[in-house]
C-alpha cells in the first residue's frame, strides 16, 4: 500500500509517499514560492536531490508537477498515479466537528470554508490542497487527518475562556490546541519503546520548536495543551510572544497608534526570541549568542525554558503524578542545553537526567536521558507527523 502525505501552506506544498509495508519514505519533497515564481526539491534514495526553479502559479500546477515527479522515468518510485491507494491531508483545524481522522467529501470541505475565520492562516492552503488533490487524482481516497483532533476530549473547564459565555457560543472562541498529530505520534512512541500500555501512563510530550506547545497525556488522551484558540498561546516561541496579559494588546495599540492587524503581526511575528533577542527567530542563532554573553539572548533562552518547566509542572499538578517527561521537534530534538536547563531542579518530581547522555545525541535520533535512579522517564523522541498521517490514512484503504 502507498500512501502520499500533503501538507499545503499558503505559498508551499509538502509531500512524502510512504510504502506502508515496511513504513518507508519512496520520496519526498517540497514545492515553493507558489504564486510567485516558483522551486521544487524531490528527494528519493540513490539519487542525487533534484532542485529546479519551476512555474507554480497555484497548488494545482504544484501539485501537477509533484506527481509527474513521483513517475518520472529519472526521478519517479512507481509507474503509475494509480499506484498512490489514498493521499492523507494534514489539516490544523477541524473546529468542533472533525474529532478524528476522515475521509474528505463535500461536505468535510464545506465545513473547513466556514472555519476558515478561526483558522485563516492554515486552512485557505490545506483546502487548496484538497480541491487540487481531488481534482487531479479524483478517484483517489482522500482522508483529512486533523492537528486539533486529539483534544477532542479536553474537558469544557479547560477549554473555555472565562469571558462571556455567547462568545463561545455564537462564535466557537474557546481553546482548540495544535500539533495534536506529533503530540499523539511521540506519546504512543514512548509507550511503545517503555513496553508499556499508553493508557497506563501520564505523559508530558514537549513539541519545541519554532513553533511550540506541551501536552498532557493522561492513559493516552489530551487532556490540556498550551497552545488556545490560536498557535499564539502558550510557551514563547520563533517570532510569537505566547501568553501574555491581554491588557498588553490594547496598551500597545494606544501606544503606538496600531490597528488590530498591526498589533497582530507584532505578537505573531515580531515577538518571541526574535522580539526579546533582537537577534534571530531561530534557536540555534540565540543559544550561540547567549553562550557568546548577549544579555537579551541569555534572557530569550531562560525565558523559553522557565515558561516550558511552568507547563510541565502544572500539568503533573493535573495528572496528579507523571511517569515520562518527552521532548520533541527541532529544539526538543536537537537542543541538549535547553533540556538540561527544564529538567533542572526538577527532583521535587523525580525528573533527573544523564548530562553526558544528553549532550551526546546524534542529530536526527532519540534517546532515553534519565538520570539512574529516577523514577520518571525522560525521553528525546523525533516526531512522525507525515508517518502519523499516512498511517491514520490506510485505515480507510
């Protein structure tokens, strides 16, 4: 069985096809600058990575050119289009209604067009995406694997804001979570590597990267995440403030004279370590400045970690109790001193790790990091969101 994973942004179009006998990747690439020129890389084992500047006026020709790819003579994996048995859509949002992995009819898709006000940024590209997908490949399975899905079962009193109830009501304002599809992948993965059933663990996966939000699994399910009605809140992040006082919003509006628009690139996209550093949005960029004695990036990188130890530790406090602390993504993959600085002073929960262990894990792998003796495991998981998709996808095959 062949599954092809799409992951469409607003100028970009992702794409992986798993042979799901074995869980390989047969290709995998990335088409963009949609709408304004236009590049594409491809990727398959034995040969070089194809790169070339292409036209790419809208999705469909994207994707057009992803499948003619996908069965080139030079840099194809199969022979025909009617190989790929179902496409798996990764889609952020799937509001109220979507609470699992489905297949995309009309229907699904008329729903996503009235969402699109609380989700304005991911979901005019994934339904894109779709229509490009079911147009070109109509035949195809096509199944939406939705990021806030797994808090689907998140209780009331942790979702709704304590503002006036009708905003809840008359306009769905409450808190949704992202990420969900990494979250849920690493929580069965620490299951599985500890030997252990999931819904006999209270998990706390850490999803850090440019974009970052904590979760608590509690026997498998969500039960709170930091990120709220938008990827905005929670933990402070590449170029978003996270959480903050709201009074902040109007304050800085009077202030500097900004409309809602303005003040809201401000927190979505100047803020974050750019915003404290001053220096970068990337991690790496900060830490190696912080490591060089740049005061603002010493307090962007104590600010992320203070903020991520405050989340987990509220979240033991919900659980009552916690037996695997995870990190994943970019900076929870790759960043060994940013683990230590969470973990630190973390034995009130028994969380300790081995610092060598830690420092010494090769870029792209995982590893168990607890400390001999402690009780709770502490793990570096990488994330499978495209696996994670392509597996919720053959279900419907």
């Amino acid at each position: 069985m062949k599954i092809l994973v799409i992951n469409a942004g607003s100028s970009s179009l992702k794409y992986q096809l798993f042979n799901m006998e074995n869980g390989s990747v047969l290709a995998k690439g990335n088409c963009e600058r949609i709408g304004a020129g236009g590049t594409v890389t491809h990727k398959r084992d034995g040969l070089e990575t194809y790169s070339a500047e292409v036209d790419l006026p809208t999705h469909e020709e994207a994707l057009s050119l992803v499948l003619e790819l996908l069965v080139s003579e030079k840099y194809g994996v199969i022979s025909s289009i009617e190989e790929i048995d179902a496409v798996g859509h990764r889609i952020a949002h799937g509001g109220e209604k979507y609470k699992k992995s489905t297949l995309i009819d009309d229907e699904v898709i008329a729903y996503l067009e009235t969402i699109v006000p609380i989700n304005p940024l991911h979901g005019p590209p994934a339904i894109k995406g779709i229509k490009a997908c079911k147009r070109l490949m109509s035949k195809t399975v096509q199944v939406g694997v939705f990021d806030t899905s797994f808090y689907s079962q998140m209780e009331d009193f942790r979702t709704i804001y304590a503002i006036p109830y009708e905003f809840y009501t008359e306009h769905k304002i409450r808190r949704y979570g992202f990420h969900g599809t990494s979250h849920r992948y690493v929580a069965a993965k620490a299951a599985e590597q500890l030997g252990k059933p999931l819904n006999e663990l209270k998990i706390v996966t850490c999803h850090l990267g440019n974009g970052s939000s904590i979760t608590a699994v509690d026997g498998g399910i969500a039960i709170d995440t930091s990120m709220g009605f938008t990827p905005q809140e929670g933990v402070p992040m590449g170029t978003r403030s996270g959480t903050i006082d709201p009074t902040v919003i109007p304050y800085i509006m009077k202030l500097k004279n900004l409309n809602a628009s303005e003040v809201e690139d401000l927190i979505n996209k100047q803020s974050g370590l750019l915003g404290v550093s001053g220096l970068s949005n990337d991690a790496r960029n900060v830490s190696e400045a912080a490591k060089q004695g740049n005061p603002r990036a010493q307090l962007a990188i104590k600010m992320l970690a203070n903020s991520i130890k405050k989340y987990i530790g509220s979240y033991i406090a919900e659980m009552n109790g916690i037996d695997v602390l995870v990190f994943t993504a970019g900076i929870g993959e790759n960043d060994d001193e940013m683990r230590s600085m969470v973990c630190s002073n973390m034995d009130v929960f028994d969380i300790k790790i081995d610092e060598e262990i830690n420092s010494n894990i090769p870029r792209g792998s995982g590893a168990d990091i607890t400390a001999k003796g402690a009780r709770v495991k502490t793990l570096v998981i990488p994330t499978n969101e495209e696996y994670m998709i392509a597996q919720d996808t053959a279900k419907f095959c």
